[in-house]
C-alpha cells in the first residue's frame, strides 16, 4: 500500500524560543495514527527520506503508483524513477 509521510521539526522549548534539534519523517497514511519513520540532522535530508519511504512503499504489489504532489514541477519526472 502506497504510504503518505509528512517531515516535520523535532522542537524543544525554552523561554526565548522553540529550537530545532532534528527533523523526523512521519507516516500519516492514517491521519489519526501518525507513526514516526525516521530521524534526521537535516531538513533536507529528511525530505529524501519520505520521498524514499512513499516511493519503496508505492513498489508493493497492489499499490497505487506514488504520487508527485511535492515535487519540483520543472522535473519532467517529478523527482521519480518513471519508465
């Protein structure tokens, strides 16, 4: 089944402000059972890995092919592997 990740900031808090001391890549495939994937140093990094993860999980028999929502519309491939 073709999954949906999300990335977002690991946030901690002090007084003056929220710091950001990592990314993680959620699976929100079920919007009210989000389920942490992965964790990251980078913002980027994290990015590549939900597109990975939504791509692998797209690879499974019977699975929708992987959609390119976020992509960069200016790749003609949207960012994919695509015959």
């Amino acid at each position: 089944m073709t999954r949906t990740a999300r990335v977002e900031p690991v946030k901690e808090e002090n007084r003056e402000a929220f710091l950001v001391s990592g990314w993680r890549v959620l699976d929100v495939t079920d919007p009210d059972l989000p389920r942490e994937v992965s964790r990251h140093d980078s913002e980027p990094e994290a990015i590549e890995a939900a597109r990975q993860y939504e791509h692998e999980t797209s690879l499974e028999p019977g699975s929708p092919p992987d959609d390119t929502q976020d992509y960069d519309a200016a790749d003609p491939q949207g960012g994919k592997d695509l015959p």
